[in-house]
C-alpha cells in the first residue's frame, strides 16, 4: 500500500460525507417514495446483464423528468438510490458503470434546472466524492442547448472522465453498439435485449424492495432533517 492511495481513499470518504452534509436537498432522506413518480414514468433502469467488461449500465430518459414536477435535486436522488444499491454488488466494485443518458426531449425548463452549485455536485460525483468507477458516459440525442449546460459540468472533470464521455446525437442506433452488446441493450437503442419499459419496471421494483435498506442509510448517515440514529 503506498501512502498515496491511503490518502486518495480518505479524500473520497470525506468528500462521500460531505456531499451527503451540504447536500440535504439530495441526501438526507434516500426512500424512493418521493421520487416514485420519476420511477413510474419510466425515467430510470438498469440492464439486467453486465457488459463485456463486467460494468452495470445505467439508462436515464430525460425525457421521462417533466421538470414542473420534479426538482434537479430529486432527479439527483434518483441516481443517488442506484448508485447506494449498486456499489453493494462486488462485481460493481470492481468493473464500475456506465451510463447512457437519453436527452432527447431536453428543453429550456430542464436548463434552467442545472445552476453552477449543482453542475459542480453533478461533476464532484463522477470524480470523487462517490465509491464508484464511471467506465462511460453515452449521451445521445443531445440538442444544441444542451452545450451551454454541459459547458458549466466540464471544466471541473479530470482528463480521465472527460475522454470517457462519448456524445452520439441521435445515430446512436448504430455507434452505441460500439460499446456495448447487442443482445444486453433494449431494442429502442438498437439492441435485442428487454424492452425499455421492462428494464425500468424491473428496476424500479428492485428500488421499491429496497426502501428499508435505503431509509436506515439515510439515518446511519444523518444528513440533515432525519435524526440520527444513536441506539
Ligand atoms: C455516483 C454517481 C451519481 C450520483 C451520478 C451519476 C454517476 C455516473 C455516478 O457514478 C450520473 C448522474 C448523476 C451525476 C446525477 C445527475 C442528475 C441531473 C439532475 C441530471 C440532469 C441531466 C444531466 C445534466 C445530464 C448530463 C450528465 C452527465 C454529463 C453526467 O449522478
């Protein structure tokens, strides 16, 4: 072990607490019934099997967020509820994730939603503050507008990150096959896999069965308005 990685690993365990302190608005309360309405839309699921390199895929329909409902910070929430009950997974440990998200029907009112503070929380948990490897990151269907927002993420990522984020408009069909297999991706992504709608059911099923887990790490955590639990 050299001194470096010990002091790599502190740095994300603090940064991990301190997100979850600053950032009440996303953390304090991890239960998915407040979020249930983004889940049944549909605005979330993961594949049931691995990629090639062992990662989890992670699909985000932005489409599915309609942003008079739904704040940034609990469509933040969302990810973060994934992000808990994936890293538990030791394959996960190991190969880490990749995500696609599907920004076909991003508008104005989803921009306006994405202030510096949060383009800030959005890179810190790509880089640091989170105990996940991000393998990928896939956007396709991204419309021009969706440039002034990416601009305020990108310059607080590390080289590393920024070369693992591939922009594929909207001939996605074709280039996400690239990277992953046909036979794990849903056909709506040019793959032969389970459709959408079942891959978000499913998962959201999976959240839904994790309330229990999820509300007791909000408590072990303390961040913000639940007491903390001192049994
Ligand atoms: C541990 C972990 C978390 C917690 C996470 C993500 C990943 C890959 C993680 O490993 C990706 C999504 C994110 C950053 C939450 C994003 C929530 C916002 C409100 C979505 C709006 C749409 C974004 C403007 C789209 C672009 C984002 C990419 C450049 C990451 O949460």
């Amino acid at each position: 072990m050299f001194i470096a990685d010990i002091q790599m690993h502190s740095d994300l365990l603090i940064n991990y607490h301190k997100l979850r302190q600053e950032c009440p608005e996303i953390t304090a309360d991890l239960r998915p019934s407040s979020i249930s309405g983004l889940l049944q839309n549909n605005y979330h699921g993961v594949l049931r099997s691995r990629d090639d390199a062992g990662s989890r895929v992670l699909i985000y329909r932005i489409g599915q967020w309609n942003p008079k409902e739904f704040t940034a910070y609990e469509v933040f929430r969302v990810s973060l509820i994934t992000s808990e009950l994936i890293v538990q997974e030791w394959e996960t440990q190991r190969n880490g994730l990749k995500a696609i998200f599907d920004l076909q029907d991003w508008c104005f009112a989803h921009a306006l939603q994405i202030n510096p503070s949060l383009a800030k929380k959005i890179s810190s948990v790509l880089t640091d503050s989170f105990p996940l490897k991000v393998r990928g990151i896939h956007l396709i269907n991204e419309p021009i507008f969706f440039r002034p927002v990416f601009a305020m993420i990108r310059p607080f990522l590390p080289d590393k990150i920024k070369q693992r984020i591939h922009m594929h408009g909207s001939s996605y069909a074709q280039s996400l096959c690239d990277y992953f297999p046909k036979a794990i991706l849903p056909p709506e992504y040019g793959g032969t896999g389970p459709s959408i709608d079942e891959v978000c059911q499913d998962w959201t099923e999976y959240i839904m069965q994790s309330e229990d887990y999820l509300y007791r790490l909000s408590l072990d955590l303390g961040g913000g308005d639940i007491e903390s639990s001192k049994s």
